[in-house]
C-alpha cells in the first residue's frame, strides 16, 4: 500500500491521508463510485463514511 486519500460516498477528498505501510481495516467488496473501485473503511466514529481507492490497497 502507498499513502493514500480518503474519499467521501460521492468520490470527494475529505482531505485525510493513509499514510504507507500502515494498517488498514476495510469491508470485504468494493463499491463503485464515479466508474472507480473503493473499499469502504471499516473503522468507526472518526472515519464513519470515508472510502480509499481500491487500487491503493490491492490488484483488482
């Protein structure tokens, strides 16, 4: 994984980075938003509705 931004439901930066080489808990499928492929953020209260592109995390 490199660093990567978080995005909101409609595929906007909420201006908050992963950075590399750090844990990231995510939902099992991907959710397509604007014809790009995301994961949705498994984490709670601080990042309840936020999405990284899949292509940061893995090999579609």
């Amino acid at each position: 994984m490199h660093t990567a931004i978080l995005y909101n439901d409609k595929g906007k930066s909420l201006g908050k980075k992963y950075y590399s080489y750090r844990k990231v808990s995510v939902l099992p499928n991907t959710v397509d938003i604007n014809g790009s492929e995301y994961y949705k953020l498994a984490l709670g209260d601080d990042y309840n509705e936020a999405y990284i592109k899949a292509s940061n995390i893995s090999v579609l």
